[in-house]
C-alpha cells in the first residue's frame, strides 16, 4: 500500500467536517471574523436555512486585494502576529474557516479598506476549492462574504442537513449569543426576505432583554465578583423564574461563547438551595479571564476551554450567584403576580373538583411533604387567636398587629405588609399600601427554619432540645445501621440517636428550631436521603437537603390556625431573611397582587 500526501481540496474538505459542521457552524465563523475585524454593524441574509445562500456583511477593518487572495489559503491568518497561541486575544486564530468553507461551497469574498479611502474593493471566488483571480468589485468600506450551495462539493454531508426552518433557527441561536457578548454591536437576520432579528446597539441589559426577554430584565440580578484579576459579571435571574430546560443559561469567557461542564455545575450548586429537581434558573454569565490562564485551542468549533485553576472559576461562579441572590433578599419575581392574575377565571363547569385542603400532597414535585394532613375549609376565613402556639423559631416580636375587623394603617408601611386573615387555614392575607399579598404560611416558615439552621451550623452547631422520653422508630436493620453510621454528623446537625436493638433507634434531642413535629417520619426520610447520598458523601456537603428534609417536617402546616401575632410575624420574619421569596423547593412563597391590578380583575381599569 503506497502512502502519499493528499490533495490539498480534499484535505480542506476533511478540515471543513470538523469546523464546518452545518450552515450554523459557517455564520459563526464568518460573524466572528467581523467582530475581529471591528466592525459596528453586521447583517446576515439566509436563504433556504443557509443551505442555498448566506452572506454576511460588515462594515469592519476590510481587506486589500492582497490580503484577500491570502486570506483563503488554509492556516492564513492575522490574529497571530507573534505565533503566539498563549495569549488569543481574537475569537478567530486557526485559518481554517474560510479555505474549509471554501472547499465545499461556491465561496465570494468581497471587500475594501477602511483605512484607505483611494484604495478601491476588490473579488475573489473559491468554487469547491478551487482559486479564482482577484478581480475589481464596487463594495462600500468593510467586507460582505458570500456562501453559495453549501455542501455541494460534499453531498454525504448535505442529504444530513435539517429542514429550512431547523437550519435558520440554529443560525438565530448563533446570532443571539454573539449579540449578548456584544451589545455595542448591531446584528440584522434576514431569512428567505423576511426580517428574522433587527438588534440595534444597546446597554448589556437592555440587549438581553431583546435575547431573553422581558421577564428576565425584571427579574435579573446583577453579578460582579473579581478575584486575581478574573472578572466575572452578568445577570441572573431569580429563583422563581426557573424554566424547564437550561437552554436559557449562556456563559460566555472573553467574549467567546462557550460550552462547559464546570461552569453548568458551579450554577448548579449555586442554585441547588432554591430549586427543586428539573428546573432550571436564566441567566448569562460573563467571565473576563487572562488569556494565559484559560486554553481556548481545544477544538476546532471553540465551543470549549480548559482552565488552568478550575477549583477557583467555580469558588467564584457559585459565590457570585449566592451573593446576589441573598442580596434579593426576600424577593420574588414578577412573573409570580402574573401567572396568578392569568389562573383567575370564572368556573366552567359545575362539576368541578373542590378544593380539599390536601393538593400538595398529590403533587409529585413538592417533596418531602409526608405526613401532612390538610385541613378542609370550614367557612371561617379569620384566624382563632387560642388555636395555635407560637410559632418555632419566629421568637421576634411582631412589627404589627392585625384585628379581625381592621388593619393599622402604619402596619402596611412594611413590605408585606399586615396580617388581615388566614384562608383555608393555609395562606395568609396581608394588606400593603398599594394592594394585597398571598403567604403559602408552611412554604414561608419552612424557609425560615432552613434558614436559620444554616446559620445555627456555621455558628457552632444546631442548638439541641432533649425529649422527656425518647422516641423510638423501629425501621428495617439496614436503615438503622445507615443512621448509627451518620450518628456524629447528625448530631452536628441537632438530631441526637441511639442504638435501642435491632431494628430501632432512640431518639434523644431533636434541633431547638423544629418544635412539634412527626420524629418518626423525619427520621425514616433521613435513612432514605442517606442512601440517596451514599457512604462516599457526608451529610455536610449534602446539607441543604438534610436540612431542607428536617425543615420541612418541623414547619407550620397547612391546615393550622394562626393568631394574628404569629402571622405578622412569620410576615416581619420574611422581610429581614434572605431567599425567603422561594421554599428549600423553588417556589415561591408569596404572591403580590398590586391594587391596579385588582381592579383590572372587576373591570374598574
């Protein structure tokens, strides 16, 4: 068998399967070489989803008619003057996008100086790999790339191509995150004559509003954080605007849009506290990082990098986000409001099902609600001032006091204002100057305690509260053997237990905060979320779901009644915790409700 050097068309038409993946991969290329080159507007025209046509026009640096004939020639680039591939300060540094587009389309480079008003624009075509000669050309300052039946040269890869549409909402994508990294940029999408996007320069914000959407604009949080001259900035949403997907989180490093595994889990961990399984946060992360200490020559589509310090990017990923959202403080998204106003309708039916004080508990996602046992309504809508104790944990003096027949006009100055009733003997109503507000009262005060066990721990420890007379849970012997395993660090978390035989446990101290509660229940969801964990874990770096599971059994249910001291409260309690907007599951835990949108309810706006 003879080896020999292949053809330098075939050779370029093997690079463009790495980098030229699908007409997507070409607008990429050629948008971030107008970038590069400077540019202040770049329009993109498709037709057929790229696949017979797409140009990209600038109005960038140009080139000359010398430059233009280089500029084709594989690994012909400018973005290396010192052959340095340490220190890439371009998206573009490899040389292979043009020739490999080139290799297998009808390729037209059109440009003209913009530095040389007397210089005129000059042509060149590369039709499946082969040079034309320069020609003149009547072109404006800047450069307008032409990409003609793609993949023709290489018809394995375009019977692989997607439909029109598929096509042309991969370029969008692209278009979109460049945009975001680049707002001082206007960007134009035009696909078979129709505008697909029309992005004029903007501020960061204001142009992921234009991304993104409304509702993340609301709802975003600022992020800054800098730490041995690595910046990150950006926004994040809050909790309570979650999706389904995590298509709408976008990391950027130096500008480059990218792809990668340690920045999805710093998020991840971040919001670990705040949502539930499934949902995912929005935002858009901005990492600044000297270009010696992250590897961007990974791969020739670029879409991952490699760090030099990886424990250090996420310390300060995670910190960022944990920063900004305890900034929030107690606030929750305005979509919340929304959605509740869009659920008001008038019944359609009269067989509809009622209301049975017990809907949690047949929602799967709403986890570790055991034992709970709803109280239907019983026509009172006011709370019984010697029904309930005080509340665990919520020892403050209230900063208002509620009565059944009228609420202190001071008392509404607060955020949440003051306690008027309790409904189903679930959620409390509270009045504000300018409207109404919704407490879910176990979702809230379950926050509350998780909170404020988080905090007892980083203290010293979770104060403790003996039993008169221990409670014994009996449970199969591999559980108990799991619980006596975790003895020590349950204790650090204020559960004290003991062996009582075989297939038992004694329970000796409970965490202070927790009050009354089901023991049996809490320590049977313990042994399980112990084998959910596995050995290899301790249950400190599993704390959030230690503590959410005994928060969550050591709350106010539904289904109790309130006094009106124990709601302002639980309301004042709300105002001074952070991330008290959302339960330990993502949702959130009040609903406001603006006067004027009230009215808008009755037909008075």
């Amino acid at each position: 068998m003879l080896i020999r050097h292949l053809p330098e068309t075939l050779v370029n038409q093997i690079a463009a399967g790495e980098v030229i993946e699908r007409p997507a991969a070409a607008v990429k290329e050629l948008v971030e070489n107008s970038i590069d080159a400077g540019a202040a507007r770049i329009e993109v025209f498709i037709r057929e989803g790229g696949a017979s046509l797409i140009a990209v026009s600038d109005d960038g640096i140009g080139m000359t008619a010398e430059e233009l004939a280089v500029a084709v020639d594989r690994h012909a680039t400018s973005k290396l003057p010192d052959d340095d591939l340490v220190h890439i300060a371009s998206l573009g540094f490899r040389g292979e996008a043009l020739p490999s587009i080139g290799a297998v389309s009808r390729l037209t480079l059109t440009s003209r100086p913009r530095s040389d008003n007397k210089a005129d624009a000059a042509s060149i075509t590369v039709d499946g790999g082969k040079k034309s000669k320069i020609s003149p050309a009547a072109h404006q300052a800047g450069t307008k790339v032409e990409i003609r039946d793609l993949f023709y040269a290489t018809p394995a890869r375009l019977k692989f191509l997607k439909s029109p549409r598929t096509e042309a909402q991969n370029i969008r994508d692209v278009i979109e995150h460049l945009a975001m990294a680049y707002p001082d940029i206007s960007f134009k999408l035009v696909h078979d004559d129709k505008t697909v996007l029309d992005f004029p320069a903007a501020p960061q914000l204001e142009r992921l509003q234009q991304v993104m959407g409304r509702e993340f604009a609301e709802n975003a949080l600022r992020i800054e954080a800098e730490r041995d001259g690595i910046r990150l900035t950006g926004y994040a949403g809050l909790p309570t605007l979650n999706r389904g997907t995590s298509q709408y989180q976008y990391f950027f490093v130096n500008g480059r849009p990218v792809k990668d595994r340690l920045i999805i889990g710093a998020v991840r961990g971040a919001y670990m506290d705040f949502l539930s399984y499934g949902r995912h946060p929005m935002l858009c992360l901005f990492l600044h990082i000297p270009s010696d200490l992250v590897d961007v020559n990974v791969h020739p589509a670029k879409a991952e990098v490699r760090f030099q310090d990886s424990a250090l990017i996420r310390g300060m990923i995670v910190g960022g986000l944990k920063h900004a959202l305890a900034e929030a403080g107690h606030r929750a998204s305005t979509t919340v409001a929304g959605q509740t106003l869009q659920s008001f309708q008038a019944p359609t039916s009269p067989s509809a099902i009622p209301w049975d004080g017990e809907y949690r508990q047949h929602q799967p996602s709403y986890k570790n609600m055991k034992g709970m046992a709803g109280a239907p309504y019983t026509g009172s809508y006011y709370y019984d001032k010697n029904a309930a104790s005080t509340l665990p944990g919520l020892e403050a003096a209230p900063g208002a006091r509620a009565h059944e027949s009228e609420v202190q006009v001071e008392a509404t100055d607060f955020p949440l204002g003051a306690a008027c009733a309790q409904i189903h003997e679930t959620y409390i109503v509270a009045q504000t100057n300018d409207g109404l507000v919704l407490v879910d009262q176990h979702a809230a005060h379950e926050r509350l305690v998780y909170e404020r066990m988080k905090r007892d721990l980083a203290s010293g420890g979770i104060p403790r509260q003996p039993l008169l007379l221990p409670e014994v849970v009996e449970m199969d012997e591999p559980s108990v053997e799991r619980l006596l395993s975790r003895k020590g660090e349950l204790e650090e978390l204020g559960l004290s237990i003991e062996s009582f035989g075989p297939g038992a446990v004694a329970v000796q101290e409970i965490p202070a905060l927790l009050g009354e509660m089901n023991i049996q229940q809490l320590v049977r969801d313990l042994a399980d979320d112990i084998v959910t964990f596995g050995q290899t874990m301790s249950l400190k770096e599993k704390l959030e779901e230690v503590c959410s599971t005994m928060a969550c059994h050591g709350s106010v249910r539904a289904g109790r009644r309130l006094t009106a001291d124990e709601m302002n409260a639980l309301l004042r309690q709300m105002e001074r915790t952070p991330h008290s907007g959302q339960c330990n599951h993502g949702r959130p835990t009040y609903v406001e409700l603006k006067l004027h949108d009230i009215e808008k309810l009755f037909g008075r706006r």
